[in-house]
C-alpha cells in the first residue's frame, strides 16, 4: 500500500510539474512576442518618417514587408519571404536551426503617399534558448523535489502505517482461547486509531463474552446432565446386583429411571430450544387469536395437574392478539408450572387475563414460597436456581424462564415480576397490540 501511494503521488506531482513547465512556456513566449510587438510598432514608425535606413532595419529584423492596403500588394520588401509558420506566430527555420517570430503590425501607416501596413519576421533563436535553458534547470529542480518529496511520503506513510501494522500483528495473534485480558493499546495511538482501536476493543470484548457465556453454558449443561445420568447408572448397577432376585427393588429402579429418562428429555429439548433460538431466529408462525380462550385452557389443564392447591381465574377477558398461538402457550406455561412448583398443598394459584386498551396482559399469582430481593435479579440468567429451591426436591433446571423471556420478547412483549419471600409472587405478561401483517 505505501508503495502504490507514494508512485500515485510521484505522478500527481509529475503531472502537476509537466503542467507547469507548458504553462511556463507559453508566458515566457508570450512576454517574447510582446517586446517584438512594442519593436515592431517603432520600426513601423521609422519605416513611415524614414528615420531608419534600410540597413539599420535589415540588421535588427530577419525580414519586413510592407502591403499596400488598397489592393494587398507588396510595397516594399527587406529580407526572404517568411516560411510556413508552424505553430502560432512561431516559425523555425531550417537549416540554420533558428527561429523567429511574426509580428504584424495592422494600424495603417502611409508609405510613399499609399496607406500600408506591414509584417516583420524577428529572430528570436537567443531568446529560445535562454528560455530552454531556463526550462531545462526548472525540470531539474522539479525533478530533484518530486524524488525528495516522494522519498519524504515514503517514510511519512510508513512511520503513519506502523501503528496500523502493529495492530493487525496483535489481531492476527489472537485466538478464542487467548482472547482474555489481551486487548490492542488504545493509549499509545492517536485520533483515528484510537477509534479504531477502541472499536477493535469493543468487538473482542463482545467476542470474549459471548464465548465466556458458551463455555457456561455448555459447562452447566453437562453438570446438569451429570446428575440423572450418575442416578441412571447407580440404579442399573442396582438392577445388575439385586434386581432379578428382588421385585421392590426391581420396581423402584425402573420407576426411578423412567423419571429420570424423562427429566433428561425435558433437560435436552430446553436445550436444544435455547440453543436453536437464542440468536433470534424464532420462526414464529404467527397469527390472531384470542388470548381468553388460551388462558381457560391453560387454566384447566393446571386444575388438573394442581392437586390440592387452589386454582382459579377470577378475570378471563378477550383480548385479540397477533403472535405464535403455540409459542405464547408454551411460555405461559412455564409460569403456571412454576406457580404449581413453588407453592405448597392449599396454596393458591390466580391466573388473569386482561384487556388493556387493546394490549393483553395475563397475570400468573400464587402464595406460595415467593422469593428475596437480590434472587429476582437472576431468575432468568440459565441454569439459575434460588437457593431456597435448590435444596427441596422440585423439579427443574433453571431454564423455562429463560425460554419464556425468549418468547416474549420476540413478541415485543414485558414481563414485570412481584415477590414477596414465603408470601407468594405475581408474574405479568404483556403482548403490546400489533397489527396482522
Ligand atoms: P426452574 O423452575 O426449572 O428451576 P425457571 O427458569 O422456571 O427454572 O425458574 C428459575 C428460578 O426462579 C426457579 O428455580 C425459582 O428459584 C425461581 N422462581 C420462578 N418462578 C417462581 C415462583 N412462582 N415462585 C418462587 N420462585 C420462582
């Protein structure tokens, strides 16, 4: 690249120069054929008051010529007849190698009793070749300038490019294993690179994070996977040894490992949900339907698996709503499933649904175990549980809020939560109105 700028601009100050030399040329010819000019305006003078003599005026011109205006003819002559003029009013003469320059003088003067004008033929070979020489020691200097200030570019760019250079040599060495802590030196550069060092800061910070997050994630998959696998292989050494002989343990162990099996299912399709759609790429299949009619299926499908808790839904309004029927049952579902989780034999469970000014809003309460301040911050981080939970036998691996947040979201809807620990909480959904596309 400093190459190919340094060789635009050798050009560039090549043509520039070659521009200036033409223009160069045509003043200082110009300023030659003004003095003759004035020249040829005194001789005409002298030519009409005979004040020089015929050889006193073949010595200063290489030839004259005087034309009767009347009929054009020629009056009187000194010198050869001019030759083709070959550019302009510029004549170069062979074989003698000089040139000369033809001036006409166009007022009328009287020349034995006639009005005439007349035309000169000066030579100007010295005046040529001072301006050669002038030409000649103008293109040197250019020259020797143009290969200074291009050598100066040169160095100029390469001294500017280090930087740049360096960057790409610390980029270039960076890996996703090596990325930690290591980040290009945004002090040590100025204005732009600064920028752009920043920027190349900010990206591998994101980098870095999303890895950071992958390896988590994959680290608290497998650690989830750890425990109903370890349950599974201690029930199958179990079956090996006394499961033939003995029936109770021959049921216990299958029992265990069908819930077990079954947890694991729930456990790899989260997963695989999380991981198909966390980029944003859920592909809804959306449409209108009535929220009201979801929410008293719902409703009845948790009656059912409730047990004794107390199931109702006080307010069940219809509310249209554009979005993925399914998916938007799938999440509202994780919260009623939660609020049978989280709450104990007599506890009760409130589910409503509401129209707000075409906005639907569905609320999912319960009294049950509630949870603290500083664990509502987590509760959709994957993989999170509440220590409160953790140590009671509930089901669950942290993941179903994280999948309902997904969902939401991609419907541009809210979720607001209220917690009060041992005293129940409140989950609120809302689906703003959109309109069918
Ligand atoms: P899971 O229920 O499978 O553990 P979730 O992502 O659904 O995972 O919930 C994350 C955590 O949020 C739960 O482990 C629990 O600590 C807390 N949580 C969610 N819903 C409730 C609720 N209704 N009552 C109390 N705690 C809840």
């Amino acid at each position: 690249m400093t190459y190919r700028i340094a060789m635009n601009f050798a050009i560039l100050f090549l043509v520039t120069g070659l521009f200036l030399l033409f223009l160069f040329l045509l003043i200082r010819m110009k300023s030659i054929a003004g003095t003759y000019r004035v020249m040829a305006e005194d001789f005409a003078y002298a030519i009409e008051t005979g004040r020089m003599s015929e050889e006193e005026l073949a010595e200063k011109c290489a030839s004259l010529c005087v034309i009767s205006s009347e009929n054009k003819e020629e009056v009187y002559r000194i010198g050869e007849e001019p030759g083709r003029l070959f550019w302009g009013k510029w004549m170069f003469c062979r074989p003698k190698g000089t040139l000369q320059v033809y001036i006409r003088h166009k007022a009328p003067l009287v020349f034995s009793g006639a009005e005439c004008s007349v035309e000169f033929l000066f030579e100007c070979t010295g005046e040529w070749n001072q301006l050669f020489r002038e030409w000649r020691s103008f293109a040197f200097w250019y020259l020797g300038i143009t290969v200074i200030a291009v050598f100066v570019c040169f160095v100029l760019i390469q001294t500017e490019l280090l930087p740049i250079r360096t960057m790409a040599e610390q980029v270039n060495r960076l890996t996703l294993q090596n990325i930690h802590g290591r980040r290009l030196n945004e002090e040590g550069t100025e204005n732009e690179l600064k920028v752009l060092a920043a920027v190349i800061n900010r990206m591998l910070d994101r980098m870095e994070e999303t890895y950071e997050s992958q390896k988590q994630f994959v680290s608290e998959a497998s650690h989830e996977l750890q425990t109903p696998i370890t349950v599974l292989q201690g029930y199958s050494s179990m079956l090996r040894r006394w499961g033939s002989e003995d029936r109770e343990v021959l049921a216990e162990s299958v029992k265990a490992i069908e819930e077990e099996a079954k947890s694991m299912q729930e456990l790899v399709e989260k997963l695989l949900f999380l991981s198909r759609h966390e980029r944003k790429k859920l592909p809804f299949a959306k449409e209108r339907f009535d929220m009201a009619e979801v929410v008293s299926e719902l409703e009845k499908e948790f009656d059912y698996l409730s047990g004794h808790r107390e199931m109702s839904c006080p307010v069940c309004e219809s509310v249209s709503v554009y979005g993925d029927r399914q998916l938007i049952k799938q999440a509202l579902r994780v919260f009623l499933d939660n609020a049978v989780k989280y709450t104990n034999d007599g506890d009760r469970i409130c589910v409503y649904c509401r129209n707000r000014s075409g906005a639907c809003e569905v609320v999912v309460e319960d009294s049950g175990i509630g949870m603290k301040k500083e664990e509502l911050e987590h509760i959709f981080a994957r993989f999170y549980r509440a220590d409160t939970v953790r140590g009671k036998n509930i089901d669950g691996h942290g993941l179903g809020l994280s999948i309902a947040r997904l969902i939401i979201d991609g419907h541009a809807g809210k979720i607001t939560i209220r917690s009060q620990y041992t005293k129940g909480s409140s989950f609120m959904i809302t689906i703003p109105r959109q309109r069918s596309k």
